[in-house]
C-alpha cells in the first residue's frame, strides 16, 4: 500500500492482524476516549491497566461501552505501569501506551533493567511522523524528546529507527537527511562531522537499506528549488522521507514550528524497545493520539 497520509497508516492497519494494546493506568477519559476510537476502528484491541471502579464511571460519563475492554484492576499508577509493561513480556499485549501516569514512572517501567522493555544496550528514542500541507509525502524525524545530545553511536541507532519506520511506512529505500545548520563539511562543527561519518557508513554498506547523506541544512533535505540553486549534489536531493536532527534542541523546536505554525498532523511513539510505546500527553488532540495508536500497532511485531 502506498502510504503518504496519515489516514493510509489507518487503512495499512486494517489489513493486518489486530495488534493488543496494553494501557498504563488508564484512568482518565482522553486515553479511553482514544483506545475506544481505535477499537472502533477495527486496529486494535484494548488492555486498560487501573481502577476498574474509576474505569467504569469514565465509561458511563462518556457513553463508551465499557465491554469493548478487556480491564487489569490496579490502582495505584506505578505498579499499573509495571503491570501493562508485564503484559507486553508475558505475550499478552502487542505494544502499550501512556494513561494517566506520570512520563518519568512510564519511563522507568519501561528502562527498569529487570523488568521492563528495553534490551541490553539498546537506545530508546522517540520517532514522529508528520504531515505536512505543503510537502508531497511523510516526514519521519527523530529525536523530539527523549534523547537531549545523542552521541554518534546515538545518531547510528536513531538513523537506523528511522529506516525502519519508513519501511513500515511502504518505503522501500527511504532518503534520510543527517541534518545540521549547513550542507557545507564543516570540520568545526560536531554535526556536521557526525553526519558526515554516518553519511559514509550508509555508503560502504554499515548502514543498509537507505540513501543516507549528511551533513544537511533543512532547506536542501526538503526543497528542491534549494538543491538547484546550491548547486548541491546529494542523495537525498531535497526528497527527504527522515530527518535526523543533530539534538534535541533542533528537533523540539523543528516538532513545535511544525504543529504550531505549520499545523502539521501527526504520530509519535518510543522506539528501541521490546515493542512501540505510545506517548502522548494530554494537550494532544484525539486525533493525534489515533495515529500515534495507528502508528505503533503498524511497527509492532
């Protein structure tokens, strides 16, 4: 399937298999609002981890049937997030997502070295796929939030994240932009040697499955026009499907210029664990949080 709109990663999942969906400490009724309308839309099904007592009362209210759920009582938000973490090792859940827990306690269940999520030496990081008004295809960009000045050894695993999105995506060899605040190999400046470094991994074979080139300004990685005027030969040639952000500085404010300025649409999840964890907060719009649902029952295994 061709997927260059968020609403197509909603069909793509339609055609698989139903993923399970464990949710830590839903409690409150935005996530229970988003899990019943991916339920509704036939994407997954839904483990809801917490009171089942506040559960039900948040169902009466918003006139959600409660019986589209399968319901693990816990009430108290640590172990309900420890628990919808357990269901995700024990073969019981697919992926998971953020309740009404706090970020730094959904954090922790997941890093917990004995029993959370994430494999030895494995780095977890956040991926969010855009739509934009004015650009012809997804943007996949990496890392908005997570990961505050990755190191190269950093920058390969989240180069390799994105890869793998895209291909989830139907991209069969995504163009991925290492980007800096130059197209010009500027030896003094940290990204762009990074960028250059992975740059020539991807072409001896270290890196696989992607164009990759670096270092790139914006400009170039996205528009066309800028890649003539420069003059600049590049693989990606400003067609970019990922972009890898240098740090979380230029990722955060590329996100937020992005959704507030641009109003791009979007879905974000964590990657790098055992499975896609969902992270949306409560500022975010229920259709943000159906694709971020969308999104990771899309990558999940």
């Amino acid at each position: 399937m061709n997927i260059t709109k968020l609403e197509d990663v909603i069909q793509a999942v339609k055609s698989k298999p139903k993923k399970r969906l464990s949710v830590a400490f839903a409690n409150d009724a935005h996530t229970i609002e988003a899990v019943s309308s991916a339920i509704d839309l036939g994407i997954v099904e839904g483990i809801l981890v917490g009171d089942e007592k506040t559960i039900k009362e948040i169902c009466e209210h918003e006139k959600i049937d409660i019986n589209k759920f399968t319901i693990v009582q816990e009430a108290d938000e640590v172990k309900a997030a420890n628990k919808a973490v357990s269901l995700v090792n024990e073969g019981k859940a697919d992926f998971i997502m953020k309740g009404l827990v706090s970020t730094d306690k959904y954090m922790r269940a997941i890093l917990n070295k004995e029993t959370g999520l994430l494999p030895p030496k494995a780095v977890l990081s956040h991926v969010v796929v855009m739509e934009f008004e004015h650009y012809h295809k997804l943007l996949v960009a990496t890392d908005v939030a997570v990961i505050p000045a990755p190191d190269l050894s950093q920058k390969i695993a989240l180069t390799n994240y994105v890869i793998g999105v895209s291909k989830a995506l139907g991209i069969e060899t995504p163009k991925v932009a290492m980007i800096a605040a130059t197209e010009q190999m500027s030896y003094g400046m940290p990204a762009c040697v990074d960028a250059a470094i992975i740059a020539k991994m991807a072409e001896r074979g270290q890196i696989k499955g992607a164009l990759v080139d670096g270092p790139l300004a914006l400009d170039v990685a996205i528009d066309k026009e800028s890649v003539d005027i420069k003059k600049l030969k590049s693989a990606v040639d400003g067609d970019a499907d990922c972009l890898v952000f240098p740090d979380i500085e230029a990722a955060n404010v590329f996100y937020k210029t992005s959704t507030k300025l641009a109003k791009a649409k979007l879905g974000a999840m964590l990657v790098g664990a055992k499975c896609p964890a969902v992270l949306t907060s409560r500022g975010d719009s229920a259709e943000t949080k159906t694709f971020s649902i969308a999104l990771a029952a899309l990558t999940a295994k």
